[in-house]
C-alpha cells in the first residue's frame, strides 16, 4: 500500500516543476538567433546608430549578411555601422543574413516582407538596398516581379526618402552568372525608376588585386568581409551614396569683437 503523499511536500514538487517552466520559457526567449547550419556572424541585430549632433542625415540600410555584419569580429566593425562614424550619419541597419528577394534568411523574410514591416516613423533621408547574392541559386522567373514589388511597398513607406539601389557585391572570383544576371536585373530596374544604382561589379570594387584583403576565406569568415574589408566598403558605399545624402550643414557664427570700454 503506497503511503499519502505529504501536503508540504507536494506543494514544493509542485512550485519547483512551476519554476522548471519558467525557466525553459525564459532561455528559449532569450536564446540568440542563429542559422542551422551556416556559419555563424557576430550577432548584429536591426539597429539604430548615432553619429551625433551634426549628422548630415539620417540613413536605413537593408540588407543580407554583409549588412547585417557578417565575419566582423564586432558587430560595430560591419561596414553598415561603420556608416556611423566615416559618413556622419544616423544609421539605421536592418540586415538579415540568407535573405534576398526571393529566398527567405535566418529569420524566414525576404526583402519584401522585411519591408512591409518597416516603422514609417523612422523617416529616412536616403534608404541603401543592398545585395543580393543569395538569389543566385533560385531560378530567374519571378524575381524582377519581387524586386519591383518590393521598391513599390519601400517607396510607398518612405515618399520623401532617396532610394539608392547598392547591387551585389561577389563574394567569390570570377563573378558568378547568377551574380552578374541579378547585377542586370537591378540596374535595369533602377534606371527604369530613375533610382541611383551602385554596382559594386561593374566598379571593379573586389579585384584579383585586394580580394584576399576584402574576404575572409577562412571557415569563419565563409567568403564574408573582414574587418578590413567591412571598413573598406564603408568607404566605398560612403563616397557612392554621399551624393544622395543632405549635407553636414554648420551655422556660421559671426563674432563680433566685445567693444572697448574706457577706464
């Protein structure tokens, strides 16, 4: 015969499974986002970074992985963050990596649903597209009809922005076709908007001369940029999109001399 169960003790079996819960709920919440099974970026979640008083504007930029600081041994070594402190402006960052405008990333949105979720509120001055490669391996049918769809739902959200279209970057050499024929497709359909297009392929920005120094071919870095190449395409993406941007205005101060005064 099986002794009764005391009160006291069944309440504490009780409160300790309750606080086994809990416990699970709250590291399942809290657990960082990562991919299965890519390597793994420095957590670089969709951020706002300020450059300070004097910022000449204020900058979104959505991307894939390279945006979202991909292979940076810091979050803030991504080039996008970089943005911050080489441009002077306000950035806001929203790149997840494996997205494009077909495929869905990490967090299982592509660049049009990303949009859609977007904050109005946030009122950019110039909105960065930037990539993408991952589209490289789906098919071609449909993907111009997903970029423009796209651009319809950013341009909507931000009427008063200026639209820079930033075109894939290749993360091996030669190019890729799939890489160049997304590289047409974008250019095209930004000239077709009168949106700048940039094309990190047709300005020759990887090179057989500085790829080494670009991309970070370890298993880490899995053809991401390095913290040199990040701070190299800061470079690159501030002087392309400057035109773009409202310049740093300074008010003169026009001191006068404090009179003289007689003893």
């Amino acid at each position: 015969m099986r002794p009764e169960a005391h009160p006291i003790r069944t309440v504490l079996v009780l409160l300790a499974a309750v606080a086994t819960v809990v416990l699970a709920a709250t590291l399942i919440v809290t657990r960082p986002r990562t991919a299965p099974s890519e390597a793994k970026p420095v957590a670089a979640e969709s951020v706002f970074v300020e450059a300070g008083q004097d910022a000449a504007a204020r900058v979104l930029v959505l991307g894939d992985s390279w945006t979202y600081g991909a292979a940076a041994t810091r979050p803030e070594l991504g080039y996008a963050h970089r943005l911050a402190s080489v441009a002077g402006w306000d950035m806001v960052i929203d790149g997840e990596p494996g997205s494009g405008y077909l495929k869905k990333g990490w967090y299982g949105t592509t660049f049009g649903e990303r949009i859609a979720a977007l904050d109005p509120a946030l009122d950019p001055d110039v909105v960065v597209v930037q990539g993408s490669i991952n589209d490289r391996r789906l098919p071609a049918t449909g993907y111009r009809e997903a970029a423009s769809d796209a651009w319809d739902a950013l341009a909507a959200t931000y009427p008063e922005a200026r639209i820079v279209v930033l075109g894939p970057a290749p993360q091996v050499l030669p190019v890729e076709p799939a890489t160049a024929r997304i590289d047409r497709d974008l250019a095209d359909l930004a000239a077709q908007r009168g949106w700048p297009y940039v094309s990190p392929i047709g300005e020759n920005w990887i090179t057989d001369e500085n790829y080494l120094e670009v991309i970070d071919t370890s298993e880490r870095g899995a053809n991401h940029p390095s913290d040199a190449g990040h701070a190299y395409l800061a470079e690159k993406v501030a002087a392309a999109v400057r035109p773009y941007a409202p310049p740093i205005t300074v008010e003169a101060v026009d001191e006068q001399p404090e009179p003289l005064t007689g003893e």
